[in-house]
C-alpha cells in the first residue's frame, strides 16, 4: 500500500478515487475510506488534482 508507506514516512497524501480501482465498486469505496480514516489521505477526484 503506497498510501500507508507515505503516511509512515511522514507524507501526506491525496488519492484521486478516479484513477485507482479495485476488484469490484465495495472494495473501492471501501479501501478509500480506509485510507482517509486510517492514513488521513485526501480523496479526491483527478480533475481538483490536475
């Protein structure tokens, strides 16, 4: 998980939700969720990040 790497190595993140995927729209949302809670990361979408 790059996510819980960059949190451990004192980095913020920003995960934009459409440029990741996962097996199925549950894990999706699921593992996304996970990370904002767990890593703190920003979810977003990529055109904010762009």
């Amino acid at each position: 998980n790059n996510v819980g790497h960059a949190y451990f190595s004192g980095f913020g993140t920003i995960v934009p939700q459409d440029c990741v995927a996962s097996i199925d729209e549950g894990a999706h949302e699921q593992a996304l969720k996970y990370m904002k809670d767990i890593y703190g990361a920003e979810i977003t979408t990529s055109d904010k990040v762009l």
